[in-house]
C-alpha cells in the first residue's frame, strides 16, 4: 500500500523520529513501525492528526490507497463468490445418492438447494467478469494475484470451436456427474 510509504516519506522529509511520531499523535512506536511496514492500518483520526502534522491534505496521505482498498475488496468477493460457486456445484452430485439413501426422493430437495446455491453464485462471478470485462483464464487469475489485467483482446477462436469446447465440457461435467450419482447409488445400495 502506498501509505506506508507516504508515512515514511512525510516523517523523514520532517525530520522525524518513529518516536517523536508516536508522541505527537499519542500512539505508540510500535503502531508507527506497523504502519510503516504495511501490518496494520491507521485509523481516520490518526490519519487526521498525521495530515495536519506534515501540513498536507489527507488525500496527499493516502494517496493511491483507497483506489487499491477498493480493488482488495473486489477481489476478496470474487474469490469468495467463485468457492460458493465451486462448493455447490461439486456438492450437486455428490449430495444424490446420500439424501436419497436418508430422506428418499424427497432428499432431493437438499440437492435441489445446493444447485440453486451454485447458480446465484455463478451469476454472480459472471456477473462481475461482465461488468470488468474480463473474460479469459488469464486475465481471471492475474487480477486475483492483484498483477495488472491484460485487455488486449485474445485470438478469436472459430465459432465451430468454441461450440466444440462448450459441447465437450458440458458431455464431460455430464459423465463425470453421472458416474459420481452412479458411485454413490451403488455404495448405498438404491
């Protein structure tokens, strides 16, 4: 975070110890040397006594920060949304055989649930990949390693092959359901 540096670089351009620091703005050394080296967060009112301290606005401060406070927050909802949507998805045919062999065909509501759960959730990551215009595997994953997204437009593929992928993926998850549904009936005996 730019903080960190911008505390370090104000207190240093003022001649300022770590020390004389933390008793000008009644914390301790040790708060100043986290928040210089990025382990904890200042908070409003200490950032208000800082930017009155080295005579600059609290957007010099903090410049850069909140922009990346935002980003840290969008990616944090990704991730999470993307293991709501992985955990439910895989719990669909996983969860068919045990609820039935305990509720009957009843239980497939359970399942019926966990698959709702799945979709909301994957809505919601499609959702967010619209709205940033993300839409590769590898402008996916640089912007959860918090690296720069590449926008450059990928290599359009042929329509015949996307529908390929789409028609091979989709006859893959198929089986790889069924054989798990299948597995799972034969443990338990339905």
């Amino acid at each position: 975070m730019n903080l960190s540096k911008q505390i370090r670089y104000y207190r240093k351009r003022d001649n300022i110890s770590q020390e004389e620091l933390a008793e000008k703005i009644y914390v301790s050394r040790q708060s100043i040397s986290n928040w210089e080296n990025e382990r904890s967060y200042p908070d409003i009112h200490n950032l208000l006594m800082m930017s009155v301290l080295f005579n600059v606005s609290l957007d010099d401060l903090v410049k850069g920060d909140v922009e990346m406070m935002k980003e840290e927050l969008q990616r944090s909802t990704f991730i999470k949304w993307t293991y709501v949507m992985t955990i439910f998805i895989l719990l669909v045919p996983i969860s068919i055989a045990p609820v039935i062999y305990l509720f009957g065909y009843y239980g497939l509501i359970i399942t019926l649930i966990f698959y709702v759960i799945g979709m909301v959730a994957t809505f919601k990551v499609e959702k967010w990949k619209k709205e940033r215009n993300i839409k590769t595997y590898r402008q996916i994953t640089d912007f959860i390693e918090g690296k720069p997204v590449n926008r450059t437009k990928p290599k359009e593929k042929s329509k015949l092959l996307k529908v390929g992928l789409v028609l091979v993926s989709v006859l893959a998850s198929g089986l790889i359901s069924f054989l798990l549904v299948y597995l799972g009936m034969t443990l338990f005996g339905i």
